[in-house]
C-alpha cells in the first residue's frame, strides 16, 4: 500500500464510523418512534449521510450551517451532543430546545437552525450570510424540492447580486413528498441553476463523502475570498419514504454506507472490522435512546409564557 | 342509513362535483394528509386522472392558478395540505383573489377554494400547527368554512364547487378526519354557507363551536348535564363568513351565558371577534361575562405534555362553562 492508499484508508475509516455514527442514531430513533415511543411526524435523513460527512469536513469553526426538515445528520455532524437532539425528539426538558421544537425546528449555535417548511431556511440563510466577515461562511442544506419554491429564486438572485458568502448544498433525493422529480420540473438538474444566475456550482455522487468534501472545499474557496456564493449539488438516495410509518418509493439502492464500506474492502479493511463499528454505534445510539426515555424531565407548561417575549408583560 | 367519516363526506362532495360539473379540477389531492383517511382521495384520484393536477411545492403558484382560472369559469379547488404552508400562498389567497369581484362591480368573479387541514394535531409543533381561519375571517371578500361534523364538510364543500360565487378558505381539522356521523339524508346537509346548526339544544348557557370544538364541546355538554346539571346549547358556525349572527343571536337571548370555544390563539383569534359581536349586540341578555376556551399566546409546542397544556379540550370548555353558571 503506497502513503496515498494509507492515507485515503484511515481518513475513509474514519468516515466511515461518521457516517455510521448518524445512521445508526435514526435507526434508534426509527426503531423508537416505530414503537410508539417518539412523538411526530419523522423525516430521516439516512441516505445523506455522507453529504454531511463532507461537508462539515470542510466547514470551520467560525462558519454557520442552515439545515432543512431531514436535520438530524446536519446537527450530529456539526457536533451538536447527540444526547440533546435526541431529548428534544423526545419532547423533554433537557432536549437542544427543551421540548418546544422536536425534528423539524431544532436550533443550535453552529447549525442554527431547521425548518419544517420546504425552503424555509434559504432566505435566513442568506441573511445571516450578508453579517459574516471574511473568511467566514454559510452553508445551507435543502432538497431538490425546495427548488421548485420561489423562497429559493429570490435567495440565490439575492445571494449572486450581493455576493454573499453561501455555500448552497441541495440534497437531491429525487422526490418531493410523493411526487418525482420528472412530475414537477422541467429542468433537469439543480447544478444547470448556477450557470443561470452566474455562480460555481458542481454536482456529485452523494453517495462518495471524498466527492462531496473535494466539491465542497473547490466551491468554498472563492466563497470564502469574497467571490459570492456557489451551488452543490448532491444526488443522494432517500432510503427512507417521505415520513416514517410509510412506505412508498423507499430504497436501499445507493446506499452511502454500503458504498464506502465496499470502498473499504477494496482497501483491505476486513468485513469483521466493520461490522464491529456497525454494532458498537449502534448499540451505543439504542442506549442513548433508551436512556433519554428513561428520564423524567418533562417540560412544564408554566414556564411557556416567559418563553414568547423577551419581556413578557401580559399574554 | 350510511355511518361516514369526515373524509369519506368531504371525497363524496368532490366526487359529486367531480360528475356534475366539467369545470370542477383538483389542484393537488392530499386531501386527507398523511392518515388512513387518504385512500378515499387516492379513491377518487384513480377515478378522475385527468381531472386533477400532481402539482411541486409551489404554493404561491397553486393558488394563483386556481384564482386564474376561477375568473375564466373554471372551479377549481386547491389542495394545500397542511394549513401553515398556506402562508406560502398568501399573497394571492388574500391579496389577489377577495378583491376581484369587489373592483370589477362583480363582473369577473373568482370561485376558487382554498381547502387545508388547519389544527393542533399532535406534536406538529410551530411549524405546522396553525388555525389561520381568523387571519382569513380579517380578509374581505374571502369566506372561511370551519365545517364541524362530516355532514358539513359534504354541505359546504360541494356548495363551494358547484355554486358559490366567492372564494373560500376551506378549514378542515386534522383531527375531524376520522370522525364519524350517521348520514341519512345528504340533501339535508346542503345547508347554505352563513347558517349554522344547533347540535344540541338547552337552556341555560350557549356554546359557541367551529370546527374541532363542535365535538369536543358536545361532549362537554353531556358532561356537565351528568355531573352538573347544567343544560348546554352547542352551536355549530359552519362558516365564520358569513357568520350566522342570527343563530347566536336567538340562543344567546333565551340563556343569557356565553362560551366560546375555539381553537386559535386568543389575540384576535375568531373567539376573540365572536365575543366581540355578542358584548355588541346581546349585553343587555347577558346574565355572566361571557368566557372564551381558546388556545394560550404560545406558539404550538411540540412535547405532547406542553402541547396539552395549549389546547382547548372538552375539560377546559366544562371548567368555563361551570364559571360561567356559576352563581
């Protein structure tokens, strides 16, 4: 094995459990809210895992992440305590936003925030991007449905005009809700975007966190220099249906994990090796899950009103 | 004589309409979002293909299209699931289509529906937890159906498709869904937009319902004339506009004691207008201060503990109907 092989193998090892380490929190969570013991509705976003791998690879600490309404692996990958967003699945005090949020509205510092609105994110995004000095950046995560929205014209027109420092990442699974990417645009891919509005923009197999982290940090570097934003394109699978409990036009085809341990034997590693890492995280993420449950810290109503204004006078 | 769920009422108005009236499309078809209750839209989907479009999530474009065509005769109605996405579309629900026949002397009309599942629905928290009907109801021009029992969602829907000249809001409940009502006689539920019903008739207080709060406070009612004795008249609005003032005005003078039960937050939710309309016109008649059940100023939360705490349930409408009789 040459330096290079050596080096691509422990960097593709540690992906590897990364990526492992968000999908085996939903399959805890899945397995949990299956069980009825997980209040709401669940978007996963296992298929993504590697989009958020190479992503974050990429990020600094001084920049800031906007996620969408699958943003469980932005905010573990971002480094958020996997302890706090799954509390806050739970609805418990002690969870990222004390129970008020759940999935789809978690907030944090470095990965702000999520929204349950399709392109809800992009003009925040945007605006949060406008304050940062250089080298800083946003990166801000949304599916290929959002693009059919006008939340994200006037974000990335806004962004090319002003110059904005915006890494767009579209997840594109292919599907909006129930419907294919056929049934509701005409334009084939998101990336043909960038070219309309003058700004980079690749596309990759989201699949491959070496692809998405070599696109990302190509993208980044004008990004970062004052240039404007940029545009990536991220084909991914949704193995996952729209929602949990459902069932339609699920996958396991493209499958990042599988992808990267396939990679991984080609570079020796032995199956028995990833198979122990599969295990371990995942009996480290049922644990936390049956942990969480176990608490008692439930949220008290009492203390909501305080929560509207920052000075309450009457409600 | 037919048992029917809510939905399986409301597939029947559009099914209905569907037959009658080539001009009838479906923009959108999510009608029962994500229950059980849905295979009777995707019933109908098979039925009529071509009568109605799979549309992205372009809300704003949705709507506007309905309106569009609606001037031009087609009656159209439009399909935005759930209620919070409809502030995507605002701009053309109620900045394009309540104005049409207002500055056109009636000339061009635009009949297009607005149909959305509205309602504190169990940990759909902020984001998708919204009642916008008293946000509409602040809108002129544009009529908002709250229906409260299958039998309405049947009556209204298939009024607004088949007859009305107005645009309409149309506020279903996630919760009204599965709800079930023995339906003998249909045409008997074709009752005009702007009439509400008596669900139940009694003498010593009124209780205002729209939507989800028609059931929750029946069931109040059979609680506090068990444990109470007190004899409850439930009204059922139908629609907030136009708005039956008649109705509750015939029954606020004969009890003399109001609550209002309903589901939006309490600054200026529709509660808010209706007890204004009562203090107006029926002071004179009231015997107590009338009280409204609505949902505290709190955006929805997600933890099903702190969302029980916000929602206006059948206890919380016997705790403030018991005030109200109390001496």
């Amino acid at each position: 094995m040459t330096p290079a092989e050596a080096d691509q193998r422990a960097r593709l090892v540690h992906w590897h459990a990364e990526m492992m380490r968000l999908r085996a929190f939903e399959e805890a969570v899945a397995e949990a809210h299956a069980a009825g013991e997980l209040p709401g509705l669940l978007h996963l976003s296992m298929g993504g895992e590697a989009v958020a791998i190479g992503i974050f690879d990429c990020l600094e600490d001084h920049d800031r992440v906007f996620s969408s309404h699958r943003p469980h692996s932005h905010f573990l990958a971002g480094g958020v305590d996997p302890r706090l967003v799954m509390a806050e699945l739970a609805g418990r005090q002690s969870g990222l936003c004390h129970g008020r949020a759940g999935t789809m509205h978690l907030m944090s510092d470095r990965v702000v925030m999520a929204t349950g609105i399709v392109g809800g994110t992009l003009p925040v995004a945007l605006g949060y991007a406008m304050t940062r000095s250089q080298p800083a950046v946003v990166a801000c995560f949304f599916g290929d449905g959002a693009v059919q929205t006008g939340a994200f014209h006037e974000s990335m027109n806004l962004a090319a005009l002003w110059k904005a420092p915006v890494l767009f990442v579209c997840e594109n699974n292919g599907w909006a809700e129930f419907s294919s990417r056929d049934q509701h645009t005409t334009v084939g891919n998101v990336v043909r975007y960038g070219e309309l509005y003058g700004i980079p923009a690749q596309e990759v197999d989201g699949s491959d966190p070496e692809a998405v982290r070599r696109a990302a940090a190509e993208l980044l570097e004008p990004v970062r220099a004052g240039a404007g934003p940029a545009l990536l394109e991220c084909h991914i699978a949704r193995l996952r249906s729209h929602y949990e409990g459902d069932w339609r036009e699920q996958t396991s085809e493209g499958d990042p994990l599988l992808a990267v341990e396939r990679r991984l034997s080609e570079l020796g590693v032995h199956d028995e090796e990833i198979n122990e890492v599969r295990a371990a995280l995942l009996a480290d993420a049922r644990a936390l899950c049956r942990s969480v449950l176990a608490g008692d810290d439930v949220p008290d109503p009492d203390d909501d009103a305080a929560l509207v204004f920052a000075s309450p006078l009457s409600t | 004589m037919a048992v029917v769920t809510y939905a399986m009422a409301l597939a029947r108005a559009l099914e209905e309409a569907l037959v009658a009236d080539d001009r009838v499309a479906l923009i959108g078809n999510n009608f029962g979002g994500l229950t059980a209750e849905q295979r009777h839209f995707d019933e109908l989907g098979a039925r009529f293909p071509d009568r109605i479009d799979h549309t992205p999530w372009s809300e704003l474009a949705n709507a506007g299209m309905a309106i569009g065509a609606a001037t031009v005769g087609m009656r159209p109605v439009v399909d935005l699931v759930t209620a919070s996405f409809v502030f995507q579309a605002f701009a053309q629900i109620v900045n394009e289509a309540p104005n049409i026949a207002y500055t056109t002397d009636g000339r061009t009309r635009a009949p297009a529906v607005f149909h959305m599942l509205a309602g504190i629905r169990g940990a759909g928290a902020s984001q998708h937890s919204h009642r916008p009907q008293a946000m509409f109801w602040n809108t002129p021009g544009l009529q908002v159906a709250v229906p409260g029992t299958p039998g309405d969602a049947y009556g209204l829907m298939r009024h607004y498709l088949l007859e009305a000249d107005e645009p309409c809001a149309f506020v279903s409940h996630p919760k009204l869904l599965e709800v079930e009502q023995e339906i003998a006689d249909w045409e008997a539920e074709r009752l005009a937009p702007g009439r509400g019903r008596i669900e139940r008739e009694g003498a010593d207080v009124t209780i205002i319902a729209s939507s989800v709060m028609v059931t929750r406070s029946l069931e109040a009612a059979e609680r506090l004339a068990a444990d109470h004795a007190i004899d409850c008249e439930v009204l059922n609005l139908r629609t907030l506009a136009p708005f039956d003032d008649a109705l509750v005005a015939a029954s606020v003078t004969k009890t003399g004691r109001v609550v209002v039960a309903d589901e939006c937050f309490r600054s200026a939710g529709a509660g808010a207008e209706i007890l204004a309309r009562v203090a107006e016109s029926h002071f004179a008649s009231l015997r107590a201060a009338p009280r409204r059940v609505v949902a505290p100023d709190v955006p929805v939360p997600f933890s099903p503990v702190l969302e029980d705490a916000v929602t206006p349930t059948a206890e919380r409408v016997v705790a403030a109907v018991a005030e109200a009789c109390a001496r």
